[in-house]
C-alpha cells in the first residue's frame, strides 16, 4: 500500500512554481531524510539520487530537507503524470523525519513516504551543493525531451 503522504524537494515546495498541483493537500510541515541522498541540479528543477546513485558518484550522502503532504489519489496520479513517473522518475517509499510542535516544543517523528527518484543518468547534471534546493536559473537547459514547465517532487 501506498502512503498517503508525499515528500517533496524541488518546484512542488511551496513558493515554487509546481506548488499549485498541491492546492487540495494538506502540508504537515518541514521534513528531512536520513542522510543517504544527493540531488542533482536540472537547471530548472533539482532531481533527487537514490543510495546506489550516490555512492556511484562518490558523492558524500546528504539529508535532504523539504516538506511533507497528506494527498489523496486523484493528486498521487497528478503527480505521477507531472513526474512521468516510471520513465524520467520512480515513485519509492522512504522514511523522513519530520519536526512537530513550535519551536520551543519540537518532537520528532518518522514518517513513512513516497517521493521520486531521478531515473535518468546521475552524471547527466551537475550536484545540488547542500541538502535544499531552490529555483535560481529557470532558462537552464533541460534533458532533452523533457519540457521546461514539467516538475520534479
């Protein structure tokens, strides 16, 4: 079974240009992953390296901080879309951490999710520096076939 709740890292965060296919969810709050991933940076949109692509670029594993959402599956089959999901990327169940309370009251807890792993070439862009991803060069070139309007989780 699939969770109900989605990871995301890139242009599905609020503020970022995909956020509107998360309109109907509701945001539970920030979250990041135990430190076994990297991401790359598409130009317009970042892609997130599972395990065995980290480590084939040697890269050191980091956590990955972005934010969770409780969907329904009418939104999981637009993200799927969105993603092409099964050719550019693949859906997988991981756990985050996610912070809950106020600042003075946070308890941590783990949630089991799913996001999207890139599935093309991890040579293929350039690495993400740290662990949080932000639009900065929206006129990037993409890979081809893939248009500049469509997101990534």
């Amino acid at each position: 079974m699939t969770p109900d709740l989605v990871f995301v890292y890139g242009t599905l965060k609020r503020g970022e240009r995909n956020h509107y296919f998360l309109a109907a969810a509701e945001y539970l709050g920030p979250a990041f992953t135990e430190p076994l991933y990297r991401m790359i940076d598409c130009g317009p949109y970042p892609a997130l390296l599972d395990p065995e692509q980290t480590a084939a670029l040697g890269a050191e594993p980091l956590a990955i901080s972005g934010e969770v959402y409780r969907i329904d599956a009418a939104t999981l089959a637009e993200l799927d879309l969105l993603e092409d999901e099964g050719r550019l990327y693949r859906r997988a169940v991981i756990e985050v951490i996610s912070i809950d309370g106020g600042a003075c009251s946070q308890t941590p807890q783990t949630l089991r999710v799913c996001t999207y792993f890139w599935l093309g070439l991890p040579t293929a862009f350039p690495l993400v520096a740290g662990s949080t991803w932000r639009a900065t060069s929206p006129t990037a070139p993409t890979p081809k076939g893939r248009p500049a309007d469509r997101g990534d989780a």
